[in-house]
C-alpha cells in the first residue's frame, strides 16, 4: 500500500509518468487508482494544484469539476491527468477522461474506468475507449484481463476479444510469449480458436510448457483435434515425452487414433496413474489384456517400480502373493508401490503390515499409514504411542500421531450409545 501511495504522490509534484510508476506493469496501474485515494485520505488536502482555471484548490469535499486547461492557456499534462482519472470524485473522474484520451500513455487509466463504479464516469470511458483502433488494444492486454475480474469489467475484455479474433494474426502471435501469464493463456485459446498454429508446433508448446497446465492441456488437446495422416509422429513424439503427466496421457490416448496400440504398452509402468489409465485403455481397444503384461513386468520390479501400482490397478486379489513379497524389496520405490498396490486390491492385513511404519523411506511410512487408517482402531494404543516420541524420525512421529487420532476416533465411535 506504501508504493501506491508514493506513485500516486509522485505524480502531484509533476513527476514523469514512466518515473512514478512502471507503466508496464498491470498491476501497478490498479494499484496507482488505489493510491489516489489513499493519498486523498490520508492528507484530506489538495491533490491538484491552485492554478487550474485560477479556482481555488481541491479539498476533500471535491466540490469543483476538474478544468480542461490552466491560467496559461495550456492542457494539463500527463501526471495531473492521472491523479485526476483516479480521484476519489467522480465528477472530476469523468471531467479528466476528454483530455486525458488525447495522451496513449494514459489508455492503461481508461481501460480501469471502463470497470468505474460510477455510472457516468464508466459509460464516458467505454465511448472513448472504444474509438481506439483495434491494433492498438494488445499492449493492454494484461490490464483489460486484470480488470475483466470486476464486477463491471467485462466491455473492454469484449472489445479485446472481438479486435484479436479479427484483426491480423501477428497481433495475437506477439501475445504468446507475454511475461503476464493470463495474457499467455488468454492469447493461445485465441490462436487455437482462429487455428493459427499447426498441430506440430501446439504439441511442442505443450512440451515444453511445465509450468502451465491450461496451456498445456490446451494446445495438446488442439494438437491431436488438427492432427493429420502423415503428422502423427510430429505431433505424438512431442506429447509422448514430456515431463507433464497431463500432456502424455492426451499423448497415449491418441494413440489410437493413429492406430499404434501396441505403443501404449511403454505407459502401463508410467509415473502417473492417468497415464498408466490411459495406456490400459488403449490396449485394450487394440485387443490386447493389460494385466499379462503388468504380471511379466512385476518379475522385475525395481526396473519398472511404478508397474506395481498399475497391476494393483487393474489385478485381482490373487495377486496380493506378489506385493506381499515385495513389500521389504531393497529399493523403496518397490516397497511403496508394493504398499498401494495391496491398498489397491483390498488386501491389507494390519497385523503384517504394521512393522513397516518403521521403514526407514518416509515415502514408504506415508504409504503404510495411508493403507493402515481403516484398521487404526486395531492398532495397539501404547504402540503407537511409543512412536510418537522425540527421538524418533519425524515421518514416523506424523504418522503415528495421525493413526492415534484415528485410533481415538475409531473407539469414540464404537462407544457412543445407539438408538
């Protein structure tokens, strides 16, 4: 709230514009509305100066309207104007947006009173801000999405999306790489919509963006949708191997649409259930049995851990023998998996189970306490007790701590009278 108050107050000594704020940022524009008044507030003073239209200074009862020029004949400049846009008066708001449409530098303040509480004010602003030529809209792009969320605030997201659906498609190419991550988003569903990028390249943008999962779905999706006979590799490779779970799994899943089952048969041991969901799919309506294969890969498990967890997906009880026997396998990742897979199948047995809430993996603690909560009321009192000590590994004291609330809720339960 500090820095709003300085930009706003940098503003009335005359202060640049680009030197009181950073005009880029879209937050620093909302921010700077904010900052008017609170500087209004706080110094219940003037914020304008004492020559404008040679009438006396503006109090906090801004009974006067704003001037259109001073005693020298000359517009108010650009900083005037921007505290003026941003007053706690509307009158003055309203009067601040004919001179302040003749300056682009201030556009950022006329897309904010297009979201204006003030009916007059917001209802000027849309007028002005809608003779602003189409190509001219991108750069508020970030602001118009940022306001978009107000209660008054969905015109100049209209506008927007209206000019960028149909104006030149550089305009909305210059949006895709945008540091603002809703302008990124907002500009890709435009792209897919106007299809002005080929599935091969949608797909390696789903590759490579990790950090954002509605783009990558997006244009995963939108990848697969434009696909074409003698694109599948182009497109699959990409998606096949990325590092987001999300964006292979719309990778196997069209698989078979290229008619490649058998190709799914690499994901049954993937990292992440969905993707494994999707590999068992696939083979499935190319005609082949998942489980064969998940028992083959279970032979060796720590080369293909996760291939446990999918035979606890899609197996019987009759391979609960297998987990079982894995369950003090010497890699971690084994016993984990070997853990859910039991949980998986229903097979749990707290009694044998129990002695692996003192492995050494926190993972594999996590996994055990996880499949032991149903059968926290069997679990002795004092056992779990003697684990929530200070000498013992932090995961082991969460874990015992958490299967002792469950333990007590468990006998509060069975106690409590019925009837």
């Amino acid at each position: 709230m500090s820095s709003d108050f300085e930009a706003a107050e940098r503003l009335t000594r005359g202060i640049p514009l680009r030197e009181a704020l950073d005009t880029s940022s879209a937050g620093a524009w909302t921010a700077l509305d904010l900052g008017v008044r609170i500087l209004a507030w706080r110094t219940r003073g003037p914020l304008l100066p004492r020559d404008w239209a040679g009438r006396r200074r503006l109090h906090w009862s801004w009974d006067a309207p704003l001037p259109s020029v001073n005693r020298s004949g000359t517009p108010p400049d650009e900083p005037l104007l921007a505290v003026a846009l941003c007053h706690p008066d509307g009158r003055i708001r309203e009067a601040a947006l004919g001179p302040a449409a003749r300056f682009p530098a201030l556009r950022p303040l006329l897309v904010v009173r297009c979201a204006d509480w003030a009916g007059p004010v917001r209802d000027r602003a849309r007028a002005l801000f809608s003779e602003i030529p189409g190509r001219e809209l991108p750069p508020l792009t970030a602001l118009v999405l940022r306001l978009s969320r107000r209660e008054q605030g969905d015109f100049a997201r209209e506008r927007l999306d209206r000019a960028l659906r149909e104006g030149p498609a550089e305009d909305v190419a210059a949006l895709l790489t945008s540091e603002d991550r809703a302008t990124r988003r907002f500009a890709y569903r435009i792209a897919v919509g106007r299809r002005l990028l080929a599935p091969a390249a949608l797909a390696r943008t789903a590759a490579a963006a990790s950090d954002d999962g509605p783009i990558q779905t997006l244009c995963a999706e939108a990848a697969i949708a434009g696909m074409r006979d003698g694109e599948y590799d182009e497109v699959l490779d990409p998606l096949l191997s990325a590092r987001s779970p999300r964006v292979r799994a719309v990778g196997v899943t069209a698989l078979r649409r290229a008619g490649r089952h058998d190709e799914a048969a690499v994901f049954l041991a993937d990292r992440s259930g969905v993707v494994r969901a999707c590999a068992r799919y696939v083979l499935r309506q190319g005609g082949i049995d998942p489980l064969p294969l998940y028992r083959s890969m279970c032979t060796d498990p720590a080369a293909r851990p996760a291939a446990l967890a999918g035979l606890g997906e899609c197996g019987t009880r009759k391979d609960a023998p297998v987990f079982w026997s894995l369950v003090t396998h010497p890699a971690a990742a084994v016993r984990v998996h070997a853990v859910t897979g039991l949980r998986a199948l229903d097979a749990v047995r707290h009694e044998k189970l129990r002695p692996l809430l003192d492995d050494p993996s926190p993972a594999v603690v996590r996994a055990v306490t996880q499949a032991l909560l149903p059968d926290a009321d069997r679990i002795p009192h004092e056992w779990l007790l003697v684990r929530t000590g200070a000498d013992r590994p932090r995961a082991l004291r969460v874990a015992a701590e958490r299967l002792l609330r469950a333990h007590v809720r468990a006998m509060v339960r069975q106690q409590r009278p019925t009837g």
